[in-house]
C-alpha cells in the first residue's frame, strides 16, 4: 500500500479488516464503482493475464486496488496517488 492510504488507514476503526474486505471483493471479482467498460476489461484481464483494477469508496474516499498483469503485487492506494 502507498504512504497515503497507509496514513488514512491508521485512522480507521479495523483497518486490517479494512484492506481484507477490500481484498476478498477484489480478489472474488466483485470491482467495485469502476465502469461497466472497466468491468468487462477486468474479467479479459482475468482471463488473459493483465493487469486489474478495482476501485471502491471507504468513508467518502475512493480507493483503487491494482493487481499487476504478472500478479506479482496487489496494491492499495488514492487516484492521486498514480
């Protein structure tokens, strides 16, 4: 996770249950408030090996979970961040 969402992380209640939850939606394909384009993107993605993102909102902050192609690394971070 970056610095910033580590930040807003640590004053949550539950954080590890935080980024778990985020995780499991992630992992399971539930993507979140990306579009229906986006979506459909991420099942190919699945599929074909590239990369995924998912992006959800955590107390009226939006965050963005990305699983590169390789799927070597799930990251945590804000938009901003990118």
């Amino acid at each position: 996770m970056t610095q910033g969402f580590a930040s807003f992380l640590s004053q949550q209640q539950s954080p590890f249950s935080q980024v778990l939850k985020l995780l499991v939606r992630h992992g399971s394909g539930d993507w979140g408030i990306v579009s229906k384009a986006d979506a459909k993107e991420n099942d190919l993605s699945v599929e074909q090996g590239y990369r995924i993102l998912s992006a959800y909102m955590v107390n009226d902050r939006k965050i963005w979970v990305i699983t590169e192609a390789d799927r070597s690394s799930t990251t945590f971070l804000f938009p901003e961040e990118y």
